[in-house]
C-alpha cells in the first residue's frame, strides 16, 4: 500500500458520523473541530492496493481518530489567517478570542533589561496565565523563547509567536481543552499548533504593506513560496521565505503616550480626574535632589523661585524638600519609542523522499532572525544607588558631604536599544505503515538566542568619580538643573561630552534555551473490533531535554558591584545606574514520557477517548495524568460532547535555578507611614513541585440547517500549587501586623533607622486558582444567485477567575476588613481573590463577521469587541477601581482574483483597514497610558496585498 500523508483534522477509516461534524469538516476555517468525512475505499479489494491516507489530528495520537472531534478546537485556515489581515504572529493571536493577555509584547517597559525585549509575543490561551499552553509546530514543540518576564511576580517563559511567518502558515489549530495527558507539561489551557505549508506546488509570491494613521508607522512583508517533486516523484522540496520590516511608534505620535501625566486627560472617567496613580512622571529628574547633615533633603530648581534657600549659581538653587510634581521628569517628552523598529527574516524547508511503499524520510528546518531597535530615557540612580558626593567635589556647592538621592542626568542622551533574536530548528524522522499499525519517529533539536545590548547606560561608580573630581574642567556637575522653560524634559546647560564619556557603557544580556527531542509513536485505527466497532489505539514514548542560560553583564549580575568611593560602603551589586542586580543563571533537566490513547466506540452514536501520560522530570518529580472525553450524537444535527483531564506544568528552569535576584519597587512602608523604594531578593527554589490541574469542558453543537453551525462549550480549570510568591507591599502589610502583636516579619531586614534594606522572598506553590468561562460560535455559509454569503461569529466568555489567598495574604485581608488599625484600609493585598476584570481579564472578547464572494470578487466586514474591566492600580476616594470601558473596532477588506492570459493570471489584489473608525485605547495607568496586553495602539491600519501563484 502507498504511503500518503495529509496533515489535517479530518479523518478517515471511519463511518458517516453527523451530520454537524461533517459540515465542520468540510467547512474551511470551521470554528470548532470536525468529527469527519467518511471513508470510500473501505471495502476496495486490497489485491488493488488502494491508497491509506495518513491523517494528523490535534488532540489525539491515533492517526484519523474520531475522537478528537469531540473536543473544542479552533482551527484558522489559510484563508481565515489572511482574512485578519495580521502581519506578525502578535497581531494573529489577537485576533481569537480565547486567547487572554498578551504579556510579552513590544509597548511593555516595565522591566527594562529584565523583560523580554526585542520582537516577542507570548501565547496565553484562556488567560490564565503565560506558560500554560503547549505550543507545537507541525505537531511537535517548539523551543522557548530565551527571554522571561514576571508574572505574578515570578519569572514566566513563552515561546514567541513572532517567529512564525504568518503568511506560510497553512493553518492554525487552537485545541481549547487541557491536554496533557495527550501532550505533556504545559498544556494546561490547551494546545496551540502552527502548521505550515508543505504541499505548495510551484511558485507563490505575496508581498503586504500597511501604515498606520496618524503616525509614522508601517510594515511591509515579502513572502515567497516554492515546491516541486523530482526524483520520479519519489522525492518533495518545499521552500519558504519570509521578510518583515517595519517603522515604529513613537510615544510622542499618541495623545495617550504623548504625556505621562494622564490625570486631566479627557477620557478619564469621572470621579476619576486628578487622581495622583495616573501621573507616570519620575521624581528622578535633572532637577536632583540631595541629603546632607546640615542641609537636610533639599532639591534643585530654577533662582529666582520664591524659596530658594541656598545659591547654587546663577542659573539654579536649591530649596528644601522633595521637588514639586510640576517638575516630574516626563520620559514621554523626550525622544522615546513605543513601538519597537524592527527587521525580521524567517525560512522553512521541508523535505519527503519515498523509500518504498510503506516507508518515508521526512525533515524539516527552520531559521528565523530578528533584530529591533528602541529608544529609552536615561536611567536614575535606584534608591540602593544613592552615593555620596565628596565636600570638595567641584561643583559641590553645600560645602559638606551630600547624598545624591536621586538624579537623571538628561544631558548624557537617551539610550539605545538593540535586540537580536535567533532561532533554528531542524528535524529529521521516518513514518511507515505495516498493514493498519501507523508507526512514526523523529529527532528535534531546536536552539534560540538572544542578544539584548542597552547602548549608552551609565555606571554608576564611574559617575561618582567623575563628580567627585576637584578639577573643573574634568568634574561632572549634577547641580545645573533641567529646561526651566520645559521643566519635564531636558535641560539647558549640558556637562562636556568629554566627561560624559568616562561614566557611560553599553550593557548586555545574553539569554539562550535549548530543546533536544525524540520520539516514538505507534498508532492503529482498528486494534480489533468489539460490539460497538472498531476500538483505535495509540502508545509513544518521548525523551526530551531542556535548557536555559541567562548571561548578564559583569555590571548587572554582581561581579562588578557598586561601592560608594567615599564611604567604601556597599550600596548595590549591580553597578549599572538605574538595575537591580540579577545573578547569572543557567540550568537543564530531562524529561522521559509515555503515554498511551484508547479511541472506543460504546454505541453507533456514542464514542469515547481513553488517554493516560506518565512524565519523569530530572529536577522537580514525576507525575501521571488521566483524561477521559466522550461524544454523543443522539441525531444527525447535534452534538454532545464533555471531557475530564488532568494537568501539569513543571516549573520553568528560571524558577528554579535563579538566585539571588534584586528588584526594587516602591512600596508604602507603614512602620515609617512613607513611600519608597524598597528591594527585594527573590530567589529560585529547587523543591518546587509541578503545579497540578483539573481541566472539566462540556457542550453541545447544532447543525439545524444545511451550512449554519452553532456550538456552545463551557469549561472549567482549577488549578493547585500554583507558583508565586508573597507580594513585598504584603510582606509589609504582615509586618505591621506582626508589630502591633509585639513580633516582626523575619523577611524583612532593617536599617538601624527602621528602613527597609531588603526583603527575603522565594518562589513557592501556592494556593489554588479557578477559572471558568464559555465558548461561542456560530458559522453560516449561504449560496445565491448573487453569490455566497458567508457569517461568523467566535465569543469567549470568563465567567470566574479567582485565587485563593495564601495564609498570610488571606490574615493580612481579614484584619483589613475587620477594620484593624494596625493596618492601612487603602493599601490593597494583590495577586488573591476575584480577578476577573481586572486589569487584562475582561469577561467577553469576540468578533462578528460577514463575507461575501462572487466570481472574482471577495468582501468581509468584521466586528471586534473587548469588554470593560477595571485598573485596579487607579481608586478613588471609595475604594473603587477605575473602570477601562469596553472597545468595539471594525475590520473590512476587499479584494479581487485577476484572471488573464498573462503573467497576471492566478493573482489577487486585497486592499484592507483595520480599525475603520480609528477607535484609540481607553486610557489606563499602565506604560504609554494604556494597557498593551489587551489593547493596540495601531489605531487605522489600511494594507494592501498582492499574491500570484505560478
């Protein structure tokens, strides 16, 4: 018998089923997956040796598993994914709704160096949270991306949907189930798996660009496809290329961004204006601010001003206390990126050599490149960085030893930048068939790197020794003050360049994973037949290894430490002025796996999936997990379906191996009734265990009529040993508790004046997480004269999101709320209880779609929504958050296929607008006054794409 294989999630070997799965399966882009097409050679005589097609199907690992059908999968087809008009694996995701927050994208600068810059986005199916869905290429993982950023205050990792070209994508399948038990750690939420082209036969050529209005932003993709089979057909090359460029935002093109000061802008809700939280200018400015014995705490501003209580010059003096927040430095002002300039290039080969009828070669390879390049305001010295400034330091102008408190010296320019991205994948394995067994196996090693170079940060030490020097001509003066005439950004008077030169360095962080895979699967569709039909069955095994560096400067990671060179007291480990320090890290583990699958039929109506996985962590434990899903069609146009899974997730590598890791936020210390920065060592912790779940979905789907669709799911996932750690503002909140019953916090180290020096905190399970939420589609296609109508509509819904608090989390917020004085009430406990609609959990995300095709013509109109939720980090005098309201935006293309008896033939032209209506971001407290792991800055987006084929 020959060998063919077609990766898709139809099947065969199977009897007419329902009506409703058929007309999934034959419906392209179907919002939720097939059951399947019937067979038509089962009864061929074998002496004629009829081909066996070779099915893929998400969510099983019996090849043409009917079983897989029962479970709620989303499958984008090629046509659906250019339908988006999305250009970058970000803008994809975006636009299904099951898919929550994405956490890991450009406009974030929470972080700095410690986030994952550069040209990532992370995948979060369900929302909740980055790192619980498996993600999977062609069937198989994918490697991480190197980079990580805090979740929940722990570091999360992702693989970047980025590094995908989205126009060789032959479709994109969402199983929105837990399947662990199928797949392994990580697919909590579900599966996500890119399939890319590999039955392109001749040449394809695309190229799209896009602008954005209102600002300098465009992106241009040019994608070539080739394919052949030589070899006496034996033998098939496909090839792909992919490059991608764009200009990116700066914040100074959105009204939003444009000012860090959101207090008065007017979309704030009412009630709301005014409110200090959504004023995002930084005290650390050009007009610095000092300590000394006699001084006190005094600030520099213009002479002349009202209270200028010591002369500096004749330009500046300086005044007692903390400056004014009218003279908060504003970044926004300054010449800073939102979104991220960026070059990428990606390839994918494939290749299938017949070796004989029953056995098949196949391999793949991938490379993508990516480099982006931002700009950022100069960094302040963090609170564990004040130095001291000598009394005969040049421009010392108090005669006395001072601290600089905090000071941002503008006038050594903006900082620069540059991310570079690299990954590779190559592939190689045998398939074969013997009789009705399916049997597969293959080798995977895939690498990815990243580069991440901060061009033009200061040293910290360096910059007090050049302060420090008696000689004018070589000293550095931090007393000359900003733009009195643009008080939030700038400055006048700049310092030599030769002197800036002596305290500035470029900064680096490089980051890699690695993932090395084998696997072996055997399958058969009909093991043996009992009263109900044939029973399928599949068994594998998989040995993987996973590995993780992260690479920090000598400036970053503590080698090179800041010392004060006055005092010679150590202030930080990191040297680098404005970064907590992070410790190099590096680790791996193995993983061995295996599982086994049971497709049995129980009625002519009725089918049930039996799946069990067993997976051996090297460093956090062992654990074995069930899954049972059965399906029920009572009558041919409906439905019912439900499943039960349990689920794991290991601990990322990051959470276990990093040590020592410094961060400092400003928390509200109530021993001192003040805010401040405060630090925090968080460290890794190798006892953690997996996090464990349960995964229950059920639902129905109709088929009423001949073409229309209509499926409901609910699901519901609860999660327990949930890694986190203890909020530090909670640590503090613990600890004035504690004092008022005589005792005190162990995790917290003081100074002999009570500030805080440190917190201790390390990463643990904590306490459980349920989620559960509600699916919706519906899918009509309607032929007429005029030509074919086409409606969709793809709705999810989160009905519940909440964490259970830790024991200390959970006193801290009884005795808040039993009024204990002790405790402030306006300080709220984060990270526990009802998080739904908060911050990036709204409850509804959906769109609506029509289309029409006719003859050489093709038009689709699409609606999106994302519904309101709070920014809890925003509360007015009640205690109420600051609602962020829902968002509608309308998507519309059209295009034409040209047919002619030239080189034109076969092509098609498709001018598109994303955002008809230019509809802004609601305006949020969160980096360029909105929150980009919901929303998009990109306001009207009108494209235009030509492909041909020949």
């Amino acid at each position: 018998m020959r060998l063919n294989e077609r990766r898709s999630l139809n099947s065969v070997n199977k009897p007419s089923y329902l009506r409703v799965c058929l007309f999934v399966a034959l419906s392209g882009g179907a919002l939720v997956s097939p059951v399947y097409a019937q067979q038509s050679d089962v009864e061929e005589d074998e002496a004629a040796e009829p081909a066996i097609e070779r099915i893929r199907v998400v969510g099983s690992n019996i090849r043409g598993a009917r079983a897989a059908g029962n479970l709620p999968v989303t499958v984008l087809s090629e046509e659906d994914i250019r339908a988006t008009g999305a250009a970058t694996g970000d803008e994809l995701l975006r636009s299904i709704p099951q898919i929550g927050d994405i956490s890991f994208n450009n406009e974030r600068t929470i972080g700095g160096v410690n986030d994952a810059r550069g040209d990532v986005a992370s995948i979060n199916l369900r929302g909740i949270g980055t790192g619980n869905t498996l993600t999977l290429l062609n069937g198989r993982r994918l490697v991480l991306h190197p980079g990580t950023q805090t979740e929940n205050f722990v570091p999360v990792t992702t693989v970047n949907s980025n590094t995908l070209p989205v126009r060789g994508l032959s479709r994109l399948e969402v199983l929105r189930d837990g399947a662990a038990a199928i797949y392994g750690s990580d697919a909590v939420a579900g599966v996500v798996n890119y399939v890319l082209k590999d039955d392109v036969d001749g040449t394809q050529v695309a190229a799209n660009y896009g602008a954005s209005d209102g600002t300098s932003f465009d992106q241009m993709t040019l994608t070539a496809l080739h394919g052949r089979t030589f070899n006496d057909n034996q033998t098939y090359l496909s090839l792909s290329a992919a490059y991608y460029t764009r200009t990116g935002i700066m914040a100074s093109e959105r009204d939003y961004s444009g000012n860090s000061d959101l207090r008065f802008h007017p979309d704030i809700p009412a009630g709301f204006e005014g409110n200090p939280s959504l004023d995002n200018r930084l005290i650390a400015s050009p007009w610095g601010h000092f300590i000394g014995d006699s001084i006190g705490t005094v600030h520099i501003q213009p002479a002349g001003s009202e209270n200028c209580e010591y002369v500096v010059d004749d330009e500046v003096c300086a005044a007692s206390g903390t400056a004014d927040r009218d003279w908060y430095y504003d970044p926004a002002l300054e010449d800073q990126s939102m979104t991220s300039d960026v070059d990428r290039f990606n390839v994918f080969g494939y290749l299938t050599h017949q070796i004989n009828d029953n056995l098949e070669f196949f391999a793949e390879g991938l490379w993508y490149t990516a480099e982006s390049t931002r700009l950022r305001e100069q960094n302040a010295n963090l609170a564990a960085q004040r130095f001291t400034i000598a009394a005969d330091a040049a421009y010392n102008p108090f005669g006395e030893d001072v601290l600089l408190r905090n000071y941002r010296a503008v006038d050594a320019g903006g900082r620069r930048i540059v991310v570079d991205d690299d990954s590779y994948r190559t592939l190689a394995g045998l398939r074969g068939m013997f009789g009705y067994w399916d049997w597969e196996s293959a080798v995977l090693y895939s690498r990815a790197t990243t580069l991440d170079m901060d061009y033009n940060r200061i040293r910290g030490d360096a910059l007090q020794n050049a302060i420090n020097q008696t000689d004018p001509d070589l000293a550095y003066n931090p007393f000359l003050g900003g733009d009195p005439t643009s008080p939030n950004s700038g400055t006048l008077r700049r310092n030599p360049q030769s002197v800036i030169d002596t305290f500035t360095v470029d900064v680096f962080r490089e980051s890699t994973s690695e993932l090395a895979l084998w696997d072996f699967k055997l399958s058969n569709p009909a093991v043996f037949d009992w009263y109900a039909g044939a029973i399928g069955a599949a068994v594998g095994v998989e040995y993987r290894y996973e590995a993780y560096e992260d690479e920090r400067d000598p400036l970053l990671s503590g080698e090179l430490p800041f010392v004060d060179q006055v005092t010679g007291e150590l202030l930080s480990d990191s040297a680098a002025l404005g970064s907590s320090s992070t410790p190099s890290a590096d680790g791996n583990r193995d993983v061995m796996s295996v599982y086994a699958e049971l497709e049995v039929p129980l009625h002519a109506t009725l089918d049930m999936q039996l799946a069990a996985r067993y997976e051996d962590f090297s460093d956090v434990g062992s654990v074995l997990k069930p899954k049972l899903a059965l399906a029920w069609g009572p009558a041919d146009w409906v439905q019912l379906r439900a499943a039960y899974t349990e689920g794991f997730r290991a601990p990322n590598l990051p959470q276990v191996v990093e040590q020592g890791v410094t961060r400092s936020n400003t928390r509200y210390d109530p021993l001192l009734d003040m805010r401040y920065g405060v630090a925090e060592v968080r460290g890794g912790n190798v006892e953690l265990e997996p996090e464990e779940s349960e995964n229950l979905s059920y639902g129905v789907a109709l088929s009423p009529l001949e073409n229309l669709l209509i499926t409901v799911d609910w699901w519901n996932i609860e999660q327990v040993g949930t890694v986190g750690i203890l909020n530090s503002q909670t640590h503090l909140l613990y600890d004035a508790l504690l004092r008022a019953e005589g005792s005190v916090n162990e995790a917290i180290v003081r100074n002999d004046a009570g500030e805080v020096l440190y917190i201790e905190n390390q990463y643990g399970n904590l306490n459980p997480r349920t989620t559960e939420g509600m699916d919706v589609s519906v899918s009509y296609s309607l032929p007429t004269d005029m030509g074919t109508f086409r409606f969709n509509l793809n709705a999810a819904q989160l009905t519940k999101f909440e964490q259970t608090p830790d024991p200390i989390s959970a006193l801290v917020i009884a005795e808040q709320a039993a009024g204990n004085p002790a405790l402030p009430q306006d300080i709220a406990v984060l990270g526990a209880g009802d998080l739904r609609r908060s911050n990036g959990n709204p409850e509804w995300r959906g769109f609506a779609s029509v289309g029409w095709e006719y003859r050489q013509w093709g038009t689709q109109l699409r609606v999106n929504y994302i519904s309101d939720f709070d920014n809890t980090s925003v509360t007015n005098d009640d205690g109420e958050a600051m609602p962020i309201p829902s968002m509608t935006t309308y998507d519309v293309f059209a295009d034409y296929r040209i047919r002619a008896a030239n080189w034109l033939d076969e092509s098609r032209i498709r001018l598109g607008v994303r955002n008809l209506t230019d509809e802004a971001p609601p305006v949020a407290s969160a980096s360029f006054g909105y929150i980009s792991d919901v929303h998009s800055n990109r306001g009207r987006y009108v494209y235009l794409d030509y492909s041909i084929a020949f």
